[in-house]
C-alpha cells in the first residue's frame, strides 16, 4: 500500500497555453485602461492645478463644479492654441 498521497502534475502544454492567455489578457486591459485615459481623461497635472486653483471653495459641490470650468477652460484653450 502507498501510504504517500501524489497530486496529478499539470501538463506543460497547458501551463504554457494558461500563461499566454492570461498575457494576452493582462495586456489587452493594460491597452484598454489606457486608451480610455488618453482619450476622455484629463492629465493629472491639470487636475491638480485645477484643484488648487478652486480650493478655496467650501463647498464640496461648488469646488467640483469649479474644477469641472477650470479644465473645460483649459482644453478650450489648448484646442484653441492648435
């Protein structure tokens, strides 16, 4: 009698196919996320400038909506200076 439990080792073949997959995936999302970024977010910089620029709001709902002109005025001015 085998008094040693043995687990079935996993085929190469399939470890190799499982690490190519989750590769791919973790590079499309990486691609994605950062498309999304490029194309609808603004860049940090200019949210924290815009922060600081309306920091003297007490309100939360008023400093929002201030940040929100502050950067609609920056992308104008960016679009404008093309």
């Amino acid at each position: 009698m085998n008094a040693k439990p043995t687990l079935a080792r996993p085929r190469v073949v399939t470890t190799i196919a499982a690490a190519a997959l989750s590769t791919v995936i973790a590079i499309g999302l990486l691609t994605t996320v950062t498309g999304l970024f490029q194309r609808d977010g603004a860049p940090f910089e200019q949210v924290v400038i815009a922060e600081h620029a309306c920091a003297n709001h007490t309100f939360i709902s008023e400093r929002e909506a201030c940040v929100r002109l502050y950067l609609a005025a920056s992308r104008v001015q960016n679009v404008a200076g093309r």
